[in-house]
C-alpha cells in the first residue's frame, strides 16, 4: 500500500488503486464541469472547497462513499462521478484557499520595473 498527498489544480480524474490517498483541492481551479474520482482496493479523501456547488453521483461496489450535507451556493456546478470498488471515498468540505493565493501573488499589471539601490 502506499500514501499519496496532493494539492494543485486538477485535471479531470484522480484514480487511487491500492493505495490510501488524500487529495486537497481547496486551492484548484476546475476546468472542467465534470470530474471523476475512483477508488479501487483502498481508501480515499477529497476535500473540496465550499464555494463552489458539487452535483454528487456516487457509485460502490463492495464499498462506500461518504458525502456530507453541503449549502447551495451561487455559481457553476461541476459533477462528481465518485466510484469505490472494494475501497472508501471520503469528502470533506472547507474554505477555498483560491482568494487567499490569488491576492499573495502579484499579478503582471501590479508588478514594478522600479530600480532599488543599496
């Protein structure tokens, strides 16, 4: 078994196979409307940011996914097709850490060519 970790913007499927994983996508932008997660002989936690609305359609085979209640919130939707075949898929929601980056790096109209001397 390993252990895997991540946090970034995502692609459309995060896929853990023997393997017990947490992925934290509090920070990812979601380019698609649509993404899959799977879990096959292990177990798996996806935690999400809470201001976006997720459209759940879970699958078990031999397994469970657990998907805590969440509020509506304004804006787009993007699908969860959350699949565990011999495993569990766990979600969890918290804060977006989107704003908080966005604002810590500068963006390339903000940045100076001003000259400093020592």
């Amino acid at each position: 078994w390993s252990r895997v970790s991540h946090s970034s913007n995502i692609g459309k499927d995060i896929t853990m196979v023997f393997a017990n994983g947490s992925h934290d996508l509090t920070a990812a932008r979601f380019e698609d409307d649509e993404i899959e997660v799977t879990v096959v002989f292990g177990n798996g936690l996806i935690i999400l940011p809470d201001d976006i609305n997720f459209v759940f359609q879970p699958t078990a085979v031999f397994g469970s996914t657990n998907i805590p209640s969440h509020k509506d919130v304004e804006g787009r939707k993007v699908v969860v097709d959350a699949t565990a075949v011999f495993g569990r898929l766990d979600f969890q929601f918290k804060p977006s850490t989107r704003a908080t980056e966005e604002k810590a790096s500068p963006s390339a109209d903000s940045l100076s060519t001003k000259e400093t001397n020592f």
